[in-house]
C-alpha cells in the first residue's frame, strides 16, 4: 500500500505513473487482520459445522453488502482526512426516497436513479458545508445525520413503505436476491463496486489527489490541487454510496423503513479502520476496507450460528471500533516501533545469554 507521507513532494505524489500499486491488493497494512481474519475463519470453521457451508457463505455476503457499500464510500471521506457521520440517516432517506418512488409506479430505472440522486445531493451538501463553508466535518455530518433521519421518518410518517407488491420492485428484489445458478447476483455486483472503487482511488488523479489531501492540504493546495473540490467530491461520493446501499437495503427487505440500524454506523467505521485506513487521513486502501467488511461479518455470522445474544454483537462491533483506532493510532504515532526497539535488546541480550 502506497502511505504519502506529510513530507512527501505533493508534485511527485500527481506525477508519479506507479499509481497502480494502490489498486493492487498489496496487505502492507492489513496483514495483521489478514492473518486475524484467517485464524478466524478456522475458528468457526471448527467450531460451526455450518460455516463453511455455501449458503452461509453467500449468507455473509448478502448481510453486507450494505455496510461494504457505506465502508467503500467512507474510505474516501477518511482518507481525505474528514469524517461522514451520517452515511447510515442518508441510506435511510435515500431508502424512503426509493420506496415512495416505487409506490408510485415509476419505472424501476427512475426509482433507481431517484435514490442515487438523493444520497449524492446530500453528500454535496455535506462537502460544501465542510469545504466551501469550512464547518467541522464532525459538526456538519452530526447535523446532517439528524437531519436525514428526519427527513426518512417525515417521508411517509414514520411507517415503512411496503413495495412487494409493486410490479417495479421484482427486479429491484431479483437484483438484490436473485441468483445465476448458485451464485448471488449481489455477490457480483459486489466484486464490480470494489473493482470500480479500487480503480477510482488508485488509478485516477482524483484518487491521487484525494491521498495527498488527507496527508498534507497545505502542500496538495501549494501543488496546485483544488482541495475544496476534493473534498466536496469524497462526500459526495459517499452519499452515492449511501443511495447504492438505500437500493440494496429496500431490495432485500422489500420495503423502505426509515427507522436506523444504530449498530450500522460503528460497523461500517470498524471495517475501515480495521482495513488499515488512518484515522488522520493520507492512508488507505479499498482492498484493506474490504478485509474490514469480511472480518466483522464473518465474526457476526459466528456469533449467530453460536447463538450468541445480539446484544453482545453490538458490543463486539463497539469494541473493535475502539481497537481498530487504537491499532491506527499506535501505528502512525511511531508506538510499534518503540516497542520493537525496547524488545530488540533484551532479544540480543537473551541470545547471547
């Protein structure tokens, strides 16, 4: 994974053409929960029958395709340096937004491109307010989150909007549910997004540009990059995420609530950070945040299968947020190699010994 350091010539970081080792799946960062994530998957393997079952597998993938599309859009965001808070209260609005859309008999292609739009345009409205009128990005998207919560509870007075029966929805639900032979089409679209998002972020200046922002504004501004529009771009790109996630949801539910996963948030947020991306911004990868989503859904099936109380789930998610940013903390405040340095003495001491 490529890591820009605050250092770092910004004019070479835009110039570079290596650009493609942060499209590839390079685990510079993430071998540690790579290796975590293995030890898991043999854990449960052994533990649950069940687990390594084709069904359950494609189990996983069903329950997080969700979360994989707000993680993807908010590993830009934290990259850049920012923050979306409300990603989970814009998938609700844009999940309303769908639903009413598709009550009304639109065509399936309207409602599609209706919940898209709708999450975009409140991404922008995010960017701006954090670029353009310099607002704390914790401060706009906590106002935001109220605000799109409001928004999907007033769309159609708090009650879920039931679209089973609408002829629009049986694509959206074939989409979502639907298989080719034994494989999930979801699971494929799954694969286009992060190859799609993969390529975005490392192999396109505005991938380029948006690493450099979140490693050292000052030096990507002198350099000639319009930060304002990088970071109006990042959120806007993760309220499409959050409309992505909003056609997701709806399909597989087969109805738009308004009401929010409180537990959604700190997952989405966990996988990220567990993948590898900074907490500070500069760093991070599509690759690592898909590692994230897999780990947690893998150790939220296990805790399932093992009949565990979904309390403690929540709890379980809590606890790895706050890991994954003390992990990301330890490793970019140089901690690591602190005790790496105390720990080779006493090696060489015991060896010599």
């Amino acid at each position: 994974m490529t890591t820009i350091e605050e250092t770092t010539d910004i004019s070479e970081v835009t110039a570079r053409p290596p650009a493609k080792k942060r499209a590839a799946p390079t685990f510079g960062d993430t071998g540690g929960v790579l290796a975590a994530f293995a030890v898991l998957v043999v854990v449960a393997a052994i533990s649950q029958p069940n687990f390594l079952t084709w069904s359950n597998l494609m189990n996983i993938v069903g329950a997080n395709s969700v979360a994989l599309s707000l993680a993807l859009g908010s590993t830009f965001v934290i990259i850049a340096g920012g923050i979306d808070l409300s990603i989970v209260s814009m998938t609700a609005a844009a999940g309303m937004g769908f639903g009413l859309l598709l009550q009304s008999g639109a065509p399936a292609i309207i409602c599609v491109l209706g919940a898209l739009a709708s999450g975009a345009v409140l991404g922008i409205i995010n960017g701006l307010l954090v670029a353009r009128a310099k607002i704390s990005f914790l401060v706009v998207t906590l106002g935001m989150a109220s605000i799109a919560a409001s928004i999907a509870l007033l769309a159609d007075d708090g009650a879920t909007v039931n679209v089973f029966d609408v002829p629009a929805f049986s694509a959206i639900n074939t989409f979502a549910t639907g298989r080719i032979g034994s494989v999930p089409i979801i699971l494929l679209f799954d694969i286009a997004l992060v190859l799609v998002a993969a390529g975005v972020l490392g192999y396109t200046r505005f991938g380029r540009a948006v690493f450099a922002v979140g490693s050292n504004a000052d030096a990507a501004r002198l350099n000639g990059i319009n930060i304002k529009n990088i970071k109006t771009g990042v959120y806007a790109l993760a309220g499409l995420s959050a409309g992505v996630a909003a056609i997701v949801q709806v399909g597989r539910l087969t109805g738009a609530s308004p009401q929010i996963d409180p537990a959604l948030l700190n997952g989405v947020l966990a996988a990220v950070l567990i993948g590898g991306t900074s907490f500070k911004g500069g760093k991070g990868s599509v690759w690592g945040t898909v590692i994230g989503v897999l780990f947690l859904g893998v150790v939220q099936n296990a805790m399932t299968l093992a009949d565990i109380s979904s309390f403690w789930r929540q709890a379980v998610n809590g606890i790895l947020l706050i890991a994954a940013v003390g992990l990301g903390v330890a490793r970019t405040s140089g901690g690591f190699d602190r005790v790496r340095r105390m720990v080779a003495p006493r090696r060489q001491a015991v060896s010599h010994g």
